[in-house]
C-alpha cells in the first residue's frame, strides 16, 4: 500500500571502541599519530574496510572515539582485520605513503566473549609481535542502545472522517507506521482493520525502537491512517508526524493531509497506552558471563554405507566426508562460546566389537568420560572409533535424547549461573522411534537446550520436517505440548552450492530459543563486569580451535575387521580394507624389560612383531645373539612381555602371547665359550577373519634348533619358554601338533631331543 518498502527482520548491531597501548614511534622526531582501520572479510569477496577511527595526533596510549560500527550473527563467521598505522598525511584516506605499525585478526564473536582483552599487534605476516613486543590493542564490544529498548503503544482513533458514501456509512480505519530511510519512508508496521467505526480502537502494539527510528530518537515517525476498501484503493483518512520522545501517555496527535491548501484537520490519534522498556538480548546473556556448551550425537546405522567404501557417508579415505564436515563447520561457531572447550560425543545405532547394538555409546569409547577436547580432538576420536564399533541399526533417538536429558538436569540456568546447552545431531535417514522422540523433546522443551538436526545423504527427510515444529507444534503420546520450539533440522544437500548455508540456517535461531526460555521463567541476565586480562593471555587472538594443519584429516588405522556389521545391513564382509596406517594412531610397542645381573649383564634376542592377516601365515627370520661370559653367579629368568598380535586384536578382548625363546644365562668358567643361540620360529595357521587363537585350530610342526644336546626345561613364566643350554652341536627336533587353543605354545620339547 502507498508505495512503501517493507522492512526485514534486524539483526542486533554492536558498536566496538578501540584503544592502543605502547605504540612505537615511526617519526624521528615526534610520537605517532595513530589511525585504526578495520576490515572484515567479506564471504567470498576479500577484505573490504567498515571502519575506522579518527586520527590522534602524538599519541602512544590512544583512546579512540569514533566508534566502529556493524551487525552482529551469532550464526555467521565474521573475521575482522584491525590494521594500526601513523598516518602521516591527513589530506587522504588513502594507506599509501602512511607507515604501518601492526595489525590483529579477530572474529566478531571472540571479540564480543573476550572483550576488554589486550591483544599484541603483530607485523605483517603474524610471525613477529609489532612495536618491541609490546605493542597492543584493545577492542571493547557493546551492543548499540536501542536494539533491546521497546515501545508499547495502544492508539485510539478519534472522531475520524466518514470516508464512505450513504446515509448510515462510516469508515473501516487501519494504521499505518512509517520510519525515515533518507528520502524513503519504510513501513515497519501495519494495524488491523477495524470495520464500520469513526472511534476506533485498534490492538496494543510493540515494536522495538530499531524498527521505529533505526535507535535514532531524534529521527522522525510517521503515522498514516486509512479507510479500507474491498474494492479499490484505499482512502488516505490523514497522518501525522513526530519523535520517538513524544510518543507518551495521553497525548493526541491531529490528523493532516499535507498535499491539501488548507490546514484542515481530520480527527485525531490518541495514545491510550504508551510504555517503553528494555527486553534483555542474547548478547546481553553473552556479555553477562553465560557459558553454552556444545554436545555431538553421530549416526552410526548400516544405511551409512560400509567406511572402506569411497561412496560411504563415513568414508574414512582423505580428506572430509559429510559428518566431518557438518562438524567442522558448526563447531568453528559455537566454539567460541564454550568455555571449557569439552565436548561430549555420543553415537547410536552402531555394534561393539563382540557386544550388541547400542543407541547411546560415548564416541571416544570412555563411558566414564565421553568429553573430547575441541574440534580437533571430536574429529579424532570419531575416526578412530571405527577400530571398536560396527555399524548397524535401526535409527534410534530417545537412548541419546535421555543421555542429554540426564546431563543438562544437573546444570543450572539461573540468575548467579547460566548454562545453556546445544545438542547437534548428525544422522543420514529417518528415525525409527518417532513418538518416543517426540516424548522426549517435549520434556527437553523445558529444559535450557536448543537441538540442531543435520540430515546428509540423499535419505528422504519428509516425517524429520515434522520434528522442526515450524508447521504444528509437538505434542506427545500423552498430550503435552512443547513449551516452546528447541528443534531446528535442516538437510544438509540443500547447501551442496553454499559453503556458509549450513550455519545460517541451522543456528540462526538458537538466540530466540534461549531468549524464549529466559523469559518464559523470568530469569535476567547476570550482570556485566569488564574481566581483568593479563597482559600476556595470548600471542595471536583468531579461532578458538587448533590450527587445521594440526588436524588428522586422512584415513584410519587398518583394521582385519569389517566396518559394517554384517548380519544386520547385509553388506560384505571385508577382510583388508583398502586404507592405510595412519601415523596418528601409532601401534603401542611392547616394552622390553632388561634384566639385572650381578656383574654384567646378558644380551638376549628380542622377537620382532608381526600383524596377522587373515588366510596367511605368520613367519619370523632366525636371529641370533652372542652370550655373554661370567665368572659363575646366579640371575633371575628373563621374561618378554606380551607383544602386539595384529592390528586390532585388543578391541576382540582376547590376549595374544607370542612365542619366544628367551635366553637364561648359564654361566661357565671363563676360558670356555658358548655357540649362539637361535630363536623358536612358530608358523601357525591362521584362519579367515582372525581369531585363529581361540579355535583350538591344529599347528604346524615347528623346527626348533637347541645349541644343546641336553636341554633343561623350565616352567613357563610369563608365555615365555627358558632353555639353559651348554654346548652342542644344532639339532632339528619336530613337535607334534596340539589341539589345545591359546596354550599349545607352551608345550616343551619331547624328551630325548
């Protein structure tokens, strides 16, 4: 109507005031005259500048006043650059020709959490702290007035004009509130229609005073009044101008028509009701000391696809699949709101290793302590997480849903403590458990949480829409309905072409959430105080999270063991993934214990380690090592610990020994010399897909070779055989096969060899 531009939804705005400390002086003369610039860097554009300060002459401890203004996201990466020069010459704005002192790299959001801090400027580059060390900046964030201040208005016609003909016609009056933009006027607000009246009484309205005058109380409003018509255009009745300031209790506005020579008025507005007040925003719960912390649920159903497989949603080949991906993204925003940087990580869905299916497992494989440590560490305990699970099915919600039930009941929300919390979960079809997750939903509706759903893949999320509570609200199997809406989903093929489409959608509306929470029990915010920062907190301030260079992104350890359970999602047993070893997940090696002897010590062979692959046999070269001579003394047996069987035999809870013929020393006098000894060499049969060890399987002969013509046997200690020899020429002596199991190794050799 008339032509307007309606007005989109506004975001908060923050203004940042900007200091510096112990600049150094790039005159030969003088002190610098500082000027701080600062840039953001533009979603595929670069750095652009939206700001800076005005310039101070001979300062080192400036305190700007100009103040640098910009919208605040929480759901947005916004990186800023603050470039500090001594600007030499103040006829331009142009940088060339001005000397540079330092810079730092920020994003808004650690600006707002850590404002006040002293953070060091650095050179070009980032590698050299600018101004002798000791240069700093100091950004102090604060939300601009009038964002979170209301106005509370209820208008009243009166005695407006009949505006339609015939005996008995009166007008169907609405309103109209417009802002100023420059030349445009923009309306923020429309009233109801009220039908055949000429003293209307039109529904109470709050509008904020961004809406109204941008948080401008000098700039004018305009109130238009209107007679609707069914047919047609409507009738301007008349309007009125005025400020913020004026808009109070009892006061009464005459309707004007401007184009009009006469000044004819055309009844009158009345302000029956007018209020203005403060609503608390989510920066003011930021600023006030509130913690959110960051909890992860990760799908592990067969429908994910074998890991081994490039066309997997888990593929563990390099580089990021959908899962890591979602997290990186996600966790790169909210990070910088936990405090603690600990984040628990559930998965469901999966098999351990020789369990069941479990719906709520701790991803790091910890029940006692399923927190992680950043985005680095939850990336790496997911990858490494499928050494122990199987995946499997079906998809269940509520086992995790009452896991965070469990957790965020023993936090607080509350005027001296506020803690709110943030559950993702990452999933690549529909739930199997809807009505218990509904049920559960509507008691965390309660509770202070927001939920972000992520579906990945090409699963059809149509019954998952119905969780986002957008079209109807929750209600559950027993007819309670959700306090307020906490479930956000969002698929994530609907940002295949958009990089930052993901976190805009899924985060943009946790602030309301937790504002409808705090209000819906009347709880403020904790009251600001500006912490005191030490002066060498950080050296570079940027992302909270460890630097990607330091991240595993690459495939996982190679496991004998299928990624897929089998039985459950029918795909193929694989028996040597395609990937490979890892560095970052080292096989631990067996410390070998030397033994103490009384005057010098023995040198014995230590048995190199092999992993057992399915359908093949373990072999070992013969080693040798000299004895070492003595005059006569006693020693204890040397033992060798259990070494490492494999890739993965602990996730089987099976202990594997290997064998090994350990040398006892057997002291001689010393004009006589012993011949080497050599090692057993065992070459068992393994069979398909491990476990060889606990199938009683049948052996192979083993030919030994004893440097003795009369061996001593000893009791076994530690899985070890102890041979004392003396000399003698080598023999081969052949060893029956045992049906035994795990213990055939210990058998000694027959009598008479």
């Amino acid at each position: 109507m008339d032509g307007v531009k309606m007005d989109q939804k506004a975001k908060s705005s923050v203004e940042i005031k900007v200091s510096c400390r112990n600049l150094t002086s790039k005159d030969l003369f003088s002190k610098s005259d500082p000027v701080v610039i600062c840039y953001e860097n533009i979603r595929g554009h670069g750095w652009r500048e939206v700001g800076r300060t005005e310039l101070l002459w001979n300062k080192h401890n400036p305190d700007f006043k100009t103040k640098i203004k910009m919208p605040y996201y929480f759901e947005k990466q916004q990186d800023l650059k603050f470039e500090v020069w001594d600007w030499d010459n103040p006829k331009t704005k142009s940088t060339i020709g001005q000397d540079f002192i330092g810079y730092i790299e920020v994003s808004l959001a650690t600006a707002v959490v850590e404002t006040g801090m002293p953070r060091k400027l650095m050179k070009r580059g980032g590698r050299r702290i600018a101004c002798k060390g000791k240069g700093r900046l100091i950004l102090r964030v604060e939300e601009i007035k009038g964002d979170n201040e209301k106005l509370y208005m209820k208008l009243s016609g009166i005695k407006l004009p009949k505006m339609d003909f015939g005996f008995f016609a009166k007008s169907d009056p609405y309103f109209q509130v417009l802002r100023q933009e420059g030349k445009e006027w923009i309306k923020v607000y429309e009233s109801e229609v009220k039908k055949r009246t000429l003293d209307p009484r039109w529904n109470p309205v709050t509008l904020t005073l961004r809406q109204l005058c941008n948080g401008d109380r000098n700039r004018n409003i305009r109130f238009k009044v209107y007679d609707h018509d069914t047919v047609g255009s409507h009738d301007k009745i008349g309007e009125f101008q005025c400020r913020i300031d004026e808009l109070t209790k009892g006061k009464r506005f005459p309707l004007k028509r401007p184009k009009k020579k006469k000044d004819k008025t055309y009844g009158y507005i009345e302000l029956s009701e007018a209020l203005r007040y403060k609503d608390p925003t989510f920066l003011d719960y930021v600023r006030g000391g509130m913690d959110v912390s960051v909890m992860y649920a990760i799908d592990y159903t067969g429908s994910n696809g074998d890991p081994n497989h490039p066309r997997s949603l888990h593929y563990m080949g390099t580089g990021h699949n959908p899962y890591t991906d979602a997290i990186t993204k996600i966790n790169n925003i909210l990070s910088v709101y936990d405090k603690s940087q600990m984040i628990p990580a559930f998965g469901f869905g999966g098999k351990m290793r020789g369990g069941n299916v479990s719906h709520c497992f701790p991803v790091n494989g910890n029940p006692s302590k399923p927190e992680v440590k950043g985005t680095v560490g939850l990336l790496n305990a997911y990858r490494q997480s499928f050494q122990r699970v199987l995946l499997s099915g079906p998809t269940y919600f509520s086992g995790i849903l009452q896991m965070v039930n469990a957790i965020v009941s023993s936090k607080s929300f509350h005027a001296s403590k506020q803690e709110y919390t943030i559950l993702v979960i990452i999933t690549d079809g529909e739930i199997n458990d809807m009505r218990h997750t509904i049920d559960n939903f509507v008691l965390l509706s309660k509770m202070p949480i927001s939920v972000v759903i992520v579906g990945v893949g090409q699963a059809n999320f149509s019954k998952m829409e119905k969780l986002d509570g957008d079209d109807a609200v929750l209600t559950s199997s027993r007819g309670v309905k959700c306090e307020r809406d906490i479930v956000q989903f969002v698929p994530m093929r609907r940002f295949r072409n958009n990089p930052f489409g993901l976190t805009d959608e899924t985060l943009a509306e946790i602030p309301d959430q937790l504002l409808k929470y705090a209000k819906k029990y009347k709880i403020q915010p904790m009251a600001f105080h500006e912490r005191e920062w030490k002066d060498d907190v950080k050296t570079v301030i940027g992302s909270v999270m460890e630097p990607m260079s330091t991240m595993t992104i690459g495939p996982a350890p190679s496991s004998t063991y299928p990624a897929v359970d089998t039985k459950a999602t029918g795909y193929s047993q694989q028996t040597q993934p395609q990937y490979a070893q890892q560095t970052a997940y080292p096989q631990q090696q067996p410390q070998q214990q030397q033994p103490q002897y009384v005057q010098q010590q023995t040198q014995y062979v230590q048995q190199p380690q092999y992993a057992q692959q399915a359908s093949a046999v373990a072999t070992a070269p013969i080693a040798t090592a000299p004895i070492a001579t003595a005059p006569m003394a006693t020693a204890p047996a040397a033992t060798v610990p259990v070494a490492t069987q494999g890739a993965g035999w602990w996730q089987q809870g099976v202990q594997v020994q290997q064998t090994q013929v350990v040398q006892q020393p057997q002291y001689v006098q010393p004009a006589q010399q012993q011949q080497p000894i050599v090692t057993q060499v065992v070459q068992p049969q393994a069979q398909q897909g491990g476990g060889w060890w606990a199938q009683g399987a049948a052996t192979q002969q083993v030919p030994v070779q004893y440097n003795t013509a009369q061996p001593v046997t000893q009791p076994v200690q530690g899985g070890a055989i102890i041979v004392q020899t003396t000399t003698a020429q080598p023999q081969t002596v052949p060893v029956q096969p045992q049906n035994s199991g795990a213990a055939w190794w210990s058998q000694p050799p027959p009598p008479g060899a």
